[in-house]
C-alpha cells in the first residue's frame, strides 16, 4: 500500500476524530511492510505519532473481524480517541487493520442505537421510539408468549450473523429453551461449517481454516516455526484478516516459505504467491483432482503413512459402499483390539491375499496393505478406498483439468509439484468452497491430499493438532452436536465417534462409558427437535451446528408448511446483505408476525424488518477475555461504555427470564437451554474466569497479571500425537470409526443414511448417499454452456470491510465508496466499458449496479465483486428508502435454490452466471467523500456521558 | 416440490404477494395513485393491509367497520375492542391513517349541522375558520376498500384455503367444530388432530409430517379462527361452518 493512499485525508477536515484519523494512517502502515520508514515521514506532518500525553492508556483487543487482534486505546476524558495495534501479540505484533482502526468512527456513529427502540411507523420506514429496557424486554417476550401459546414452541426461530456481534452459542440455544428447532446464520453451510465440521467426520482434528484460527502450527515464532510450503486454496488473509495471519503469510513469505495460490482473483496473496491458479469459479475440486491423479501417479504420497493412518487400505463393499470389517468376510476372525477399534480388510502384499487388517503401529501390523487394488472375494468385486479415488482422479490430466478450470496446465503442475515436493506443506483452505455445491467436495479433497502427503501432525503443517492437553493417554473420540458436541452430554443426543456400537447404545440410556454418562432426562425433546429441523432430511451435516437449512426456513414462512416459523429474533448483523438471494427474503417479511432485531447500528435490515431492536455495544465497550493467538489469550476490555448498550447475550437473556415469568416460571423448552448471561455481572464473571480471574474487577485492576493468558508452548504445541501409546495399549490414531484417517469418508455415508452420529438415537430419514471422497461437480449456472449470462461471477473480500460491517465508516466508505466489479480489459472493451463506468449487473434473480474496475487479475469470463457490498446509505437526507440494498447489494444476485451442496445444504453465492452492460449511476449511491459526512463520529455521540452497566 | 405443493404455494402467496412490499416501494416511486387502475388501488390497499401479520385481521376489519361512516373515537374504540388488537404493533389512529393514506378510508369532515365539508365549501376561509367549521371528523370505506374487503372476505380465503387442499377439507371443518364447541388451547387442537393422514405432505418431493399449527394458521388467516384466551370461531367462521354442514 503507497504512503499516498494511506494519508489521503479528503473528507477529514469535516471530521471531529482529525487526530485520531491521522492515527488510523500510521498504524495501517505499521501493518503493511512496504511502508515508508518513520524518519522519511518525520516533519511532513504524516508520521502520525500524535502525542499520547495526558491520555488514558488502556490495553484491550479489536473485535473488527473473527480474528481478534490486542490492542491499545488511548482515551481523554472517556471518549477513545486513539487506537493501535498491541506490539506484545504473537501474530499481530502491533498491528491493526483499517477495520479495526475504524472502530472510533463506528463507536460514535451517529448510526449508533443506544437505547432500545420500538418502530413507530411502517415496516420500511426509518421511524423509532425510544422505550425503556422494560418495556422493550416485556413486549418481546408477550409476543413469543402469545406466539407459543397460539402456535405452539415451533413458531420462534432465531438467526445470527453478519459481523458486529457474535452469538453462536446464543442463537444456538435460544430455540432450544422455548423448544424450538429453528435457528440459521446465513454463515454456517456458506461459511466454515463445511470444513470444521468435515474435519471432525474425517478425523476429529481441526480443520484447514486460517481465518478462523483453526491453523496455528504454520504461524509459530521464531525457529520453532518449520514451515516450508503453504497452499492458500480460496484464502486471501492479506486481506480478510490482514494484521494477523495476514501479516503473518507475509512474513513466512519473507523468510522463504513457498506459496501457491488458488484464487480466481489476483489477491495480493495471489500477487506475492510463487504459483498463482486463476481457477474457473466453482470449479476448484477438477484442480484437486489432477493433484491426486499426479501424485498417485508418481508415487509422490507418503506410502507408510497412507497405508497405516488413512482407511485407503480398506476394502469396500461394492453394496453398502462402507469399508468391509474382518469379521464379516472371515467369520472365525478372532479381533485383538478393543471393540471400539474394529479390524478392517486389506489385499496383503506379504501374502498376496485379501486378509484381515488390524489397528497397530505400522511396525506391529500383521500385513503389507495395498492401497490400489480390485479384486474379487468370495465371489464379489472388492476395490480399496484408495483405487475408487484413484479412478476418480484418472481422467484428471493437467490437461483435462486445464481445459475445465481455465488454468494452464504447466501452472497446475509446477504448483502441484511445489507441494508434494516439499519436506513439509499444508493447504489452508479458505472459505471460497463453503459459498459453493462443492462445499462438502473441497475440503474433502484438500484434507485428504494433506493426509496422503503425511501431512499431519508434523512441524510446520496445517493439519497439526495443539491445545492443552495436547497428548492423549486414551483412545481419542470426537463428540458430535454443537461446538465440542457439546448438546452430546448435555441432552444425550448424538452418538460419540470412536466408542463401540454397545458403548453408544450404553451412552444413548444415560449409562456409564468410558467417556462418561450423558444426561438424557431430554433426550426424547432434543432427539425430536433434530427430526423436526427444517431441511435436516437432505442436508444432515447443519446437525453439527444444530443449524436450520436456510432456504428450508425461508420456504416455510412463505407456504406456512410444514410448521411455520413466525417470530424472528435476530442476534447481529444485516440479514438483507447477508443472505443469499436477499430479494427472495425481503418478500417473506410480511409473513413473520414480529421481529426482534439487536445490533450496534440501524441497517437496512432493521429498518426494512424489525419491529424492536435491542442496543449493543461496540467492542471498545465489550467485556470479553476469549480471543487467542497462538497460546495466548487477551482481553477485550470495557474501555467505556455509552448510552443503554448492552453486551450480545443479554437481550436474549432477559427475553428469557421474562418469558418464563409470564409462562408461569417454565419455558417449554429444553434446559439449561439457553447459554448466555443476561446481565452484565454474569458476562463479567464468566470472562473473567476465561482467564483466572477471581472477579472482573480484579481482571482489569491487574491486567498484566492475567493477560496475556498463556499456555506453555511445551503444553501447547505438539507433534505425532497420533504415535502416541495410549492406555489401551495401542496408538492412539485419530477420533474416528477405524482410528484412522478417513479419508474415504465413510461416516458421510451413515449421516445420510440415518443421521448418525448427530441424530442418535432416534434416527433421521435417509437421503441419497453423500460422497465419502471428493468429486466434480459442475455449477449449477455454468458458463460452459450459459450463452445468456455469459460471465461466471464469484465474490471476495476487501481489506475495509468484514462480513456485514463497516458500511458505516466513513474512511472505509471513502476508500471503497461503491459496489465494484473486477472485470477484464479484454471483456470490457467487447461490451465498450471503461475502468470506473458504471455497469449494470444482473443474475437470473436480479440485478444491481456497480463500477468496472479494469483489472488483468480476473479471467475474461470471470468477474469478481466484493461479497457482502450493500452500501447502508439511508440518511434523512435521502429520498431512498431501501438504504441502497436492492441498487448494490451483491446477494441480490445470488443463488439460493437447489442444487445445494448434498451434506451442508450450502447455496450458491459464487460461480454463478452473470451479465454485464454499461449502465447509468443509481440515485442515491453514494460516491464522493462529502457525501459520506453523515457517517461521520458526531459532536454529539462524543459528548455522550459515560455510562454505567444497564441494571436489571 | 411436488406440482400439487408448488401450485400451492403459489396461489397461496395471492395475499403475500399483496403483501410484499415491492408494491409499496415501487409505488412509491411510480405513478401517481389518481393515475392507477381501479385494480391496481386495489392491490396497493392489499399491500397495506396485509404487510404486517400482527395488523393485518385489524385493518381488515376497520375496513368492514367503516364502510358505515363511523366517528374518529368510534373507530378507535373499535379497533381497540378487537382480539385481534391486543397482539398489533400500532395504535388505532395510526391503523386509521394507513388505511386512508392506502385509499382504503376517505375521512369525513362535517360540519355543526351534519353536512360534509367540501374542498369548495372552504374556499375564502382561514385556518381558523376551517377548524371551527370542522365539527367532527369520520371514516368511511371507499369503493377501493369495499372492493378489497369484498375480494378478501373471509369466505372466499376460506374457499381458497379448501380448493387448495380439498384433502384437509374435513379436518378443516372438524377443527371449527371443535372450537365452535369451546374456546381450545393450542395443546387441544395439538391432540385433536395428532395422528391423522392429513398432516402428512409433500414438500419438494419430499414426505414432511406438518404441525398442527398449519391447520389453525390456515383458518385464522382465512378470518375463521379468532384468539381470545384460546381459539375461538369468528362469526365468519360460524357461518361457514353453517353452510358446510348445511351443504353435507
């Protein structure tokens, strides 16, 4: 980033917040590296080191984005007026990113609500009263009373998304006090659910996400760090989150490290990457393919650790499709391991024969597996896990996959030649997938590579486990049903991965296991609750999140069938920028009795649909102590607080209390069922016992001595855990059915057949078989053969926003003002656009505007915008009301019909099709830096007394 | 989804799709009302009425209500008398206005001696004199809200739910028979119609086991079913039930 753009200051002379501006300038170039040195800046006035004499210094951490970076506010009589990044985090180092400097403008926006508001006119129109915590708390909860009372539990249903707060556990379990199923985050099947929860089903490990900081190993400081090659496969961190793992790739960059980037967007991981594969939209499992067809090939796996630690040995019935187990081909089978580690069949090179295979250390193993083979037995026509993906990869040639994927096949190559061929590697697999049919297929493929490669549990690899407790003693499960599986003990819902058959079904009546009892006194409700689940049928892996399908929910408010979900409480963000295909939203509105809506900021969503919102606070004002990196955690502290804000759980939490009050002191739901405070001394206490805090007044009274929190790296990194002896006796393998890495995804079969392990246990109908390995699936909209929307269009981020915030910034704003869409030249000159013409962009579900940005970056069938842009330009002072969502709001565009991703559901928001024409500027789009004043941080919001908790 | 389940949805949404508000947005920017088709005044009033749920069986009836003059506190005091109110997310005047400013209501102003104000009958005058003139001021339905709450009567979304589902005909009738007998908690109808064939359909090909709620939404939605501590028959449903056992 040029030392120009950072200190553009158009607008800012209207600005109340000048200093703390020129503040947001030098910590951006703090973050980048190829900022001008300090002393080139010394005396032109753009160093930005104001004086921070006289000011309040308080350490805290940013909440700008899912990655929490530690930071420093500086305040003068209350009001924060200077931010940076704190220099003694692992990753960060310092550094802040404009989202998170952003915070002053969005803490004192004049967008702010800071008491709870009532609509006072229609659905649509920007018209609020002002109403006590009481009355607010007491109308939300009538209507959900009168609601249950009427309906019955099914008639709530709860949302959550979009950035600017975070209630996952909140929206989770809100549903289940009342006794309700629904509940949906427009992220989920469209954001990491795919690849967390594939992770757990394939081998009870963490999944392949930086940006969610799943992936730690490869970010290690100083010479433990032993990363030698990094795939960013759909991941851009210089951009999502780019003072952390962000500036992290960069610095793994600088000493060395190679990178390969799949992005069909030039991002500036791209730019710096020594492989950029500019791969078609929708298409990346046809390049994941021609990998594994590459890699058979030339024999480049890791062959002990394939044979020994992947399930690609095993036979698999050609019938059931599920790995054959010993005892079924050769009844006399004597099995040595414990039940809950069964032996499988393999073709034995030593013998030459197809012969039981038994769990054990590969130097114990009783046989020499084949990993390719077809053969028959007994009769049948038996081929191993890894010969049917072996064939799945065949017709896969750089060549094929070239053609298909838009990419050179040298590039394929080379890139796939940087991977296997290096010491160690690990593929980050970013959220691109989860947006896509193929949510379930990418990261099956990109783990599974990993796998074969011996990728595992080594230094400097992704799929490296850690955490404290990081080696086993005993035979490692993975408990399913919620973060943890938590709900698994909880209700007695769910079958526990890596226990026997007997020990579930022991498990299932509340019985002692190895793993401990569950409670099951509401297992018949919670078991209930999962069949009920809107779209749960098809899409059975929304069961690890207890999840609804989306646009099951949104069917079933249209047609009222087959239950109608028709009080909403929504927990954050901008659901009309949020959820794919948001037109088709907007007109289920008038069939939801009541809204519930609570966020920091009015958006569209909220004047469009609420009927109340609740006031949060901003994360200058939040109490929370859970944000990590690497083995530290840090606080995110009450720098201040204004108005009647309250933090994220409470709303829902009063609602609760009240609506048991007036039900008579029971909810109808299930208990505890809801999890989160419902006062601020609870969220005080909870967060500080993250930490070991006696009281939240000691936490902050002594912050040095609590944070960072930290856990000995000799605790928390670790290697070959899966080596590790155990007190079985035996390895202690990995959290699934076999123990090992499955890699031909067996569960996925028994999740659509019945649910398991989720729905256990009472079972869920079956549905078509899900893929237990990773296949091509050509999109939907294909360009290959739409010649009415002849461009394929897929999204990203920008390094000013994240998910739905920040539209409300006014330095953001004027950096990134409007919608815009990568196009290349080439393309644009055929359609006679030129770079910054307005463009009109329509899908088969509608259309909106943006500006052409002329880049080489894109193919020229592909085009690129940004993948939340709504504009939240609504002002009194504009004659719109819709706050711009239908005029640039890129889910206008989006798809959210079938044919979904077959586990997760997932819709379409990328690899779609698209066309394009030159158009005029929409009314009311905001463009020039004036015309952003009205987000500016007004003398008024600043001037707002500093407040003390609401009391209940 | 299945034909039968997909045709409707469809017809289905004839109120919601009053209700989007699409209509009112494009209204908003499109012609002027004196330039709409009677139809189309008809569908704006549609899209008034219907956009908010918790509104919807209030305005609805303030329409019926009105289409005698009625006084400005006489409306109000019914509208506040209705069940359905207690649940509504806008006060009486504010339900009155919607209604008038979607050419549902035209409002009435009279003077001391009964007569209607004309625009003529002010010309020359004050504010101050207009005020005195003004006497009272009502409400009453116009040819757009009769034609609306014609289109919209209870019997006919009755006669549209039925023709929509004729299998669940019966335990439509059944349901209003069993709270014609007494006001019913949900949990009664929950019991009532636990088990039967008709809550089993078919949603995008696939079998679903629906709530009963589906059953009490449907017939309040058509105006039959009315909550007043508990599910009671609203006069309109009485008469339908009337008629369909009459007609068996």
């Amino acid at each position: 980033m040029s030392k120009s753009t950072l200190t553009r200051r158009s607008f800012v002379k209207a600005s109340a917040l000048a200093g703390a501006a020129a503040t947001i300038g030098a910590s951006m170039a703090g973050c980048m590296q190829e900022s001008a040195p300090e002393e080139e800046l010394a005396g032109t006035g753009e160093g930005g080191h104001s004086s921070t004499e006289g000011l309040t210094k308080m350490k805290t951490m940013c909440h700008g984005c899912i990655q929490m970076c530690p930071a420093i506010a500086y305040l003068k009589d209350g009001v924060v007026v200077k931010l940076e990044g704190d220099p003694d985090a692992p990753m960060s180092r310092g550094s802040m990113c404009i989202k998170g400097l952003n915070q002053l403008h969005t803490m004192y926006s004049p967008r702010r609500i800071l008491h709870p508001l009532r609509r006072a006119g229609e659905r649509g129109e920007n018209k609020w009263e002002v109403i006590s915590w009481d009355e607010a708390v007491t109308e939300a909860a009538t209507h959900i009373k009168d609601a249950i009372e009427k309906y019955g539990p099914y008639s709530f249903f709860c949302s959550v998304g979009g950035g600017g707060s975070y209630s996952f556990m909140e929206a989770m379990t809100l549903p289940m006090a009342f006794g309700s199923p629904t509940v949906f985050e427009p992220g989920c099947a469209q954001c990491y659910l795919p690849r967390w929860s594939l992770s757990k089903l394939f081998y009870g490990g963490n999944d392949q996400s930086v940006a969610d900081s799943a992936v730690r190993e490869i970010f290690r400081v100083g010479d433990a760090n032993k990363t030698e090659m990094v795939v960013l496969w759909g991941a851009q961190p210089s951009v999502s989150q780019t003072a952390m793992s962000g500036r992290a790739m960069a610095e793994l960059r600088a000493a060395g490290v190679k990178t390969v980037v799949v992005d069909p967007n030039f991002s500036p991981d791209a730019v710096k990457a020594d492989v950029w594969l500019p791969v078609r939209p929708g298409t990346d499992t046809g390049i994941i393919l021609s990998w594994y067809r590459y890699i058979f090939e030339n024999k480049l796996y890791d062959e002990e650790f394939t044979k020994y630690w992947t399930n690609l040995p095993f036979l698999i019935d050609p019938d059931t499709k599920l790995p054959v187990k010993a005892a079924d081909l050769f009844p006399d089978f004597q099995q040595t391991t414990p039940e809950n580690t069964p032996a499988y069949v393999c073709f034995d090179l030593k013998t030459g024969a197809v012969a039981p295979f038994e769990y054990s250390t590969p130097a114990d193993s009783a046989v020499d597996p084949e990993i390719f083979w077809t053969g028959d037995f007994n009769g049948k026509t038996y081929k191993t896990a890894g010969q049917i993906y072996k064939e799945e990869a065949e017709p896969w040639t750089f060549e094929h996959a070239g053609e298909m994927c838009w990419v050179k096949p040298e590039k394929i190559e080379e890139a796939v030649k940087l991977y296997a061929e290096a010491g160690v590697a690990g593929i980050v697999n970013g959220v691109a997938s989860d947006m896509m049919e193929s949510a379930s297929q990418v990261p099956l493929g990109c783990m599974g590579l990993d796998s074969i490669m011996g990728y595992i549990n080594k230094p400097g690899c992704t799929m490296t486990q850690y955490g404290k407790g990081n080696q086993p003693t005993t035979r490692p499960v993975t408990f399913n049903n919620g973060f943890a599986g938590m709900f698994s003990p909880m209700y007695g819902i769910g079958a526990v991965v890596g226990l026997s058959d007997a020990e579930n079904e022991a498990w299932a009546r509340g019985e002692e296991t190895p793993v401990g009892k569950a409670d099951v006194s509401q297992q018949k409700l919670a078991n209930q609750l999962l069949i009920d689940r809107l779209g749960m049928k098809d899409h059975k892996g929304l069961y690890a999140w207890c999840h609804s399908h989306i646009p099951t929910v949104r069917n079933a408010i249209a047609t009222g069938e087959p239950y109608k979900p028709r009080v909403w409480f929504d927990m954050s963000g901008n659901k009309l920028a949020m959820l794919g295909n948001a037109k088709s939203w907007y007109d289920v509105f008038p069939e939801i009795d009541y809204i519930i809506g609570q966020y920091p900021h009015l958006t569209s969503f909220h004047i469009e649909a609420c009927d109340l919102v609740f006031p949060l606070r901003e994360w200058l004002e939040e109490p929370m102590a859970k944000g990590t990196q690497l083995n530290t955690t840090w606080l995110m502290n009450e720098c201040t607080h204004i108005g009647e804000t309250v933090s994220h759980s409470i709303p829902a939490g009063r609602v609760v209390a009240k609506c048991a009050e007036l039900m008579g002191g029971e909810l109808p739901g299930l208990k505890p069922g809801f999890m989160g405070q419902a006062t601020e001394e609870e969220v005080k206490a909870a967060q500080a016992a993250n930490v070991g805090a006696e009281s939240w007044d000691d936490l902050v009274n002594n912050t040095d001595k609590y944070i960072p929190f930290t856990i000995p790296e000799d605790e928390y990194f670790g290697y070959n855990q899966h080596e590790t002896v155990v007190d079985d006796g035996l390895p202690a393998g990995f959290g699934t059915e076999s123990r090992k890495i499955e890699v031909y995804c067996q569960i996925l079969l028994k999740l659509a057949r019945t649910g398991y392990p989720f729905c256990y246990p009472e079972p869920q109908e079956a549905c078509e078989d899900y893929s237990p390995i990773c296949t091509y699936i050509e999109p939907a909209e294909s360009p290959l053969s739409d010649s009415e929307y002849p461009f394929v269009l897929t999204s990203g981020r920008v390094p000013y926003f994240h998910h739905g915030t920040m539209r409300h910034a006014a330095f953001s704003r004027e950096l990134f003002p409007t919608a815009e869409i990568r196009i290349n030249p080439a393309s644009a000159a055929e359609l006679g656009i030129e770079h910054m013409d307005w463009v009109k962009v329509t899908s088969r579900r509608g259309e909106v505007h943006a500006r052409a940005y002329l880049t080489e970056g894109v193919n020229p069938r592909t085009v690129w915008m940004e993948r939340f842009w709504n504009p939240e330009c609504f002002d009194e002072s504009q004659p719109n009301p819709t706050a711009g969502w239908r005029e640039c709001n890129v889910n206008v565009l989006t798809k959210n019909d079938a044919p979904f991703n077959e586990v997760y559901g997932s819709y379409t928001n990328r690899g779609f099709t698209v066309k394009i024409e030159k158009s005029e500027k929409p009314a009311n789009v905001w463009v020039s830096p004036e015309e952003f004043e009205p987000f500016l941080p007004s003398a008024e919001m600043m001037a707002e007394p500093i407040t003390e908790d609401v009391r209940f | 989804m299945s034909a039968d389940s997909s045709e409707r949805e469809g017809e289905e949404g004839t109120l919601a799709e009053a209700a989007c508000c699409d209509v009112a947005y494009e209204a908003d920017e499109g012609p002027e009302r004196s330039e709409l088709s009677f139809e189309e005044k008809v569908d704006m009033l549609g899209t008034a009425v219907v956009r908010h749920p918790l509104n919807r069986d209030v305005l609805y009836e303030t329409l019926c209500f009105c289409r005698t003059e009625r006084q400005l506190a006489e409306a109000e005091r019914f509208i506040a008398e209705l069940p359905q109110f207690r649940s509504a997310t806008q006060n009486p005047f504010h339900m009155l206005t919607v209604l008038k400013q979607a050419g549902g209501l035209q409002s009435v102003e009279r003077d001391e001696g009964g007569n209607v104000i004309t625009p003529e009958s002010l010309d020359g005058l004050s504010e101050d004199e207009i005020d005195d003139l003004i006497f009272s001021v009502g409400y009453q339905t116009t040819d757009v809200g009769v034609a609306f709450v014609e289109a919209y009567s209870p019997r006919s979304r009755l006669v549209q739910a039925l023709s929509l589902a004729p299998e669940r005909t019966q335990d439509y009738c059944e349901l209003l028979e069993f709270v014609g007998e007494a006001p019913r908690t949900y949990q009664e109808i929950t019991n009532l119609l636990a088990g039967r064939p008709t809550l089993e359909t078919v949603i995008d090909g696939r079998r679903e086991t629906m709530q009963p709620s589906v059953f009490v939404d449907k017939l309040e939605r058509a105006g039959a079913l009315v909550w007043r501590d508990g599910w009671r028959l609203s006069e309109a449903g009485a008469d339908f039930l009337e008629e369909m056992k009459e007609s068996n």
